[in-house]
C-alpha cells in the first residue's frame, strides 16, 4: 500500500509538471483582431504545480522519518493524507488550467471548469450581477443570465480579468448596480 501512495504522490507532481511545460509560456490575456481570450494566470498554475511538488518531497520525507522511527505517527497515514493533497490539488489544477473565455463581437464562448462549453450571446443577456470579492485573493466574480429558449446562467470568474471582459460584452445596462 506504501509502495503505490508513494508512486502516486510522486507521479502526479511529475504529470503535472510535463503538462505545464507542454503548454508553453502562454498569457492569460490574449489579444487578437477580431477575438480576445482570458484564462487563469500562468503564474498562478505554475505556482499549483510547485505547491505540488512541494508536498510531495514533503510527505515522502516525512513517511520516511516515521518508518524510521523520528515520529511516532503511522508512515502510511501520512502518506496518505500527503497523496490525497497532491491528488486534489492536480484536479484543482486541471480545472483552472481548462478555464477560458473568449469574446467576439457579438458573443462570447466560455469553457468552465466541468463541462462542455457554451456560447453567450450579448443581445441575449438578461442579467450580470457582481458576486461578493474572494476575501483572499480580492477578485470579483460575475454571474451572466442568458435568456433566449431555456435560461441559464454561467459564471466568469474574477481572475480572468472580468472588468476587461464586461468592456467587450459592453451590456452595463443590465449590470446589477447593487451588488457587493
């Protein structure tokens, strides 16, 4: 059982980090002609990445140091709970790394983090309201009603510049003014 905790909470970080590295450089703002494209920082999931690794040496040398017998705490509990951090941090990290929004002209598409993605139109908006800032990160999101056939509603998170993406979407007739 050892053996394969310490495989995973090694593995994960390694995944992980080839990923990041395929990606490139990448931005979290992109500009072109006729589309712009915002995504969570890549400083922000290089950052992820390195949380990973972190724990990762971390709860490995401290499984080693029980199984010697520096702590009286089982190695393999430990272990554990060092894995099942590393494990949850990569699917953290997977999700913001698939987050995008991309406005047009006249519509925007947003990939969110679970599920496939889905395209706004702006004369379709019905509502925008400002959620309450992130208390630790001070970002404030905004929840986008769409009518027009079945009503939904999706969400663009503050981190991806939403003041800049409420510029091209360009509806601040239906913004709720009395919002947070």
């Amino acid at each position: 059982m050892r053996a394969v905790l310490a495989a995973i909470t090694v593995l994960v970080p390694i995944v992980a980090l080839l990923l990041q590295f395929m990606d490139g450089a990448g931005m979290s703002e992109r500009h072109h002609r006729h589309h712009d494209s915002y995504s969570v920082s890549v400083t922000f999931l290089r950052t992820l990445v390195l949380v990973m690794a972190f724990m990762s040496l971390l709860g490995l040398l401290l499984s080693w140091l029980c199984s010697l017998g520096a702590y009286s705490a089982d190695d393999t509990v430990l272990l554990a709970f060092f894995c099942t951090f590393v494990v949850v941090t990569f699917f953290m990290w997977l999700g913001m790394r698939r987050y995008r929004v991309v406005t047009y002209e006249d519509y925007m598409t947003i990939r969110p983090v679970l599920g496939p993605s889905c395209t706004v139109r702006y004369e379709q908006v019905d509502r925008m309201e400002r959620l309450r800032p992130n208390s630790f990160t001070g970002h404030q999101s905004v929840r986008v009603y769409v009518g027009g056939g079945r009503r939904r509603r999706v969400r663009l998170w503050g981190m991806v510049g939403v003041e800049q993406i409420l510029i091209r979407v360009n509806r601040f007739d239906v913004l709720d003014s009395s919002a947070v």
